[in-house]
C-alpha cells in the first residue's frame, strides 16, 4: 500500500516569510492516502484568506489556495497494519479537530532546531511526521517537532513521484479515474447485456 507526501509552496505572504528563513523553495507538508490526493491532511490555515486561523485541516487540493501552488509529491509503501495505523491516528485528529491548534511557537523551534513541542498544536511538517511515525516511519532520527518540509523530501524511505505545478498532476489523475469509472460502466453494461442474451437463450431451451 502506498501514501504519499506533498510538498507545496503556494504563493502567500506567510509561505514566502518562511522561505526567507528556510532557503527552500517547498514549504508546506501534508499527507495523503491517494494518489488522487481527494483524502489529504495537514496543518494550516482553515480559511484561505486567513493565515493565522490555523488548525487541523482536510485539504481541497483543487481549491482556491492551491490553485497556482508548484509542487513535489512523494510515495512510501508500506504493509497494510501501517497504512490503516496511520488512517486510524488521522481520524483521531479529524474527530477532535477542533481541540488542535497551529504551532506558530514551534516553527521559531525548527529554526533553532531545538524541540518546542506543544500539547495539541502541530505545524504542518510535525504533523506529517507524527503520522509517519505512527507507521513505523523515521525521519532522520529526528524529533517531529523539529522536522521540516524538505526533511520529508530527503527521506530515504520516499520516491518522488512527480514535480512542478499542482493542477496538471491534479487534472492528469482526474482524468485517468473517470476513464477507469467510464471503462468499469462498460464492461458492467456488457456483462449485464451478455447475461440478458444468456436469461433469454436458456428460456428458449
């Protein structure tokens, strides 16, 4: 089984303050569990046009804020206790979301590289790492409160899968599931079709 890792520079105000401290172009970190990233987690901003109202968030990859964001995206396979390990811990944080808080106090940690870690406040990479760490996954041997994006990048245990814009790979993926969506309707239709022929000779036998 496969999940995957996104790495994503958006474009705001808050994303190029980081990269002034970072030096790296990918600044943003969430995990996904499809390769069509419909089922994509992280921490950040709950409101598009408000950066400091930030949480626990299932992402909209096709939304408004990801809509110019260049992009790597990284796969890991894993066994199956793993993936459903990490699936359970997301759902955890996705049914007390609104207990958890962005840490902004934590970023000022990885700059420092020095651990700040809060009690249910995450920043995106930390809690990326959380999961992973959930599925038996390390990250350099670090803490994830000192994990930053490319950390992520540079793990030895990912592929990189694809990179540059967000939307072609969005849309290429979209693409391919209605043609497989479109190619399983046939053959169920054809499969119905060739058991109507078979009803109708065996009742003529």
């Amino acid at each position: 089984m496969e999940v995957y890792i996104i790495l994503t520079d958006t474009g705001t105000l808050f994303t190029k303050l980081i990269k002034k401290f970072t030096k790296q172009p990918l600044n943003h970190a969430s995990i996904s569990f499809t390769k069509e990233l419909d089922t994509t987690y992280s921490f950040g901003r709950k409101r598009a046009n408000n950066p400091f109202n930030g949480g626990f968030v299932k992402e909209d990859m096709n939304g408004k804020l990801f809509q110019r964001a260049t992009c790597a995206i990284y796969s890991c396979s894993v066994s199956e206790i793993e993936y459903r390990q990490m699936k359970m811990v997301v759902e955890q944080f996705e049914r007390h979301k609104h207990s958890y808080k962005y840490n902004f106090i934590g970023l000022f940690g990885v700059l420092l590289n020095k651990k700040i870690p809060r009690k249910r406040a995450f920043f995106c990479s930390e809690f990326v790492a959380t999961i992973l760490s959930n599925g038996g996954i390390d990250i350099k041997g670090k803490h994830p409160s000192v994990i930053k994006p490319n950390d992520l990048g540079d793990c030895e245990d990912f592929r990189l899968l694809y990179k540059g814009q967000l939307q072609p790979y969005l849309s290429q993926y979209c693409y391919h599931s209605a043609q497989e969506i479109t190619h399983n309707t046939k053959e169920k239709r054809q499969i119905c079709s060739l058991n109507s022929i078979f009803l109708k000779q065996t009742k003529t036998i």
